[in-house]
C-alpha cells in the first residue's frame, strides 16, 4: 500500500485508488518501490542508483533527478501533500 487506499500493481507498473489509475513507467515504478522499502528513512542518491540503474554514478548526471521529478509530478496530481522530500545534503524520503 502505499497511501490510504493506494494500491501496487507490479504487472502494469500502475498504482490506483479507485478508479484513480497513475501509469508509472518501469524506472519510475522501480523508484516509488525502493522509496517504499525504505519509507520515512532518508535514502541516498548513490543507493537509488545502484538498486533502480544497477550502476555506480561516477560522472555528474541528472538522470535521477528527472525521474524523481517525473514520479513527483504524477504522485502529486493525486493527492493534496507532497509524498516525496528531497533531503538537501543527503537524499530523498518517501513520506507515508
């Protein structure tokens, strides 16, 4: 679950409430699940990319910061809070 009434569809990289359907694509679906094994912890990028991009980030890309920023916006259209914190310094946190 990931909020009040959502639920994880792995199979079509969907999450719904409802008849609310959010079509997530496969990074950014494997993102939210990451974030969601470590809820309300603060997790780094370095760790992100290692679990969602199986690499080791060497060189400077935003590649992460386009999908959080993609994930953010499709979460945020849904709901009235904001589900993901950027921790400045240290990471992300999924709030739930």
């Amino acid at each position: 679950m990931l909020l009040e009434g959502w639920e994880i569809n792995g199979a079509s990289l969907e999450i719904k409430r409802g008849k609310e359907v959010i079509k997530l694509r496969r990074k950014e679906f494997e993102l939210l699940q990451f974030l969601l094994n470590h809820r309300n912890k603060v997790v780094n990028k370095h760790a992100i990319l290692e679990y969602v991009w199986n690499y080791d980030m060497q060189a400077q890309s935003n590649t992460l910061e386009v999908h959080m920023a993609n994930l953010r916006q499709k979460l945020h259209q849904k709901t009235s809070r904001k589900i993901i914190q950027t921790v400045h310094g240290a990471g992300y946190r999924l709030l739930v």
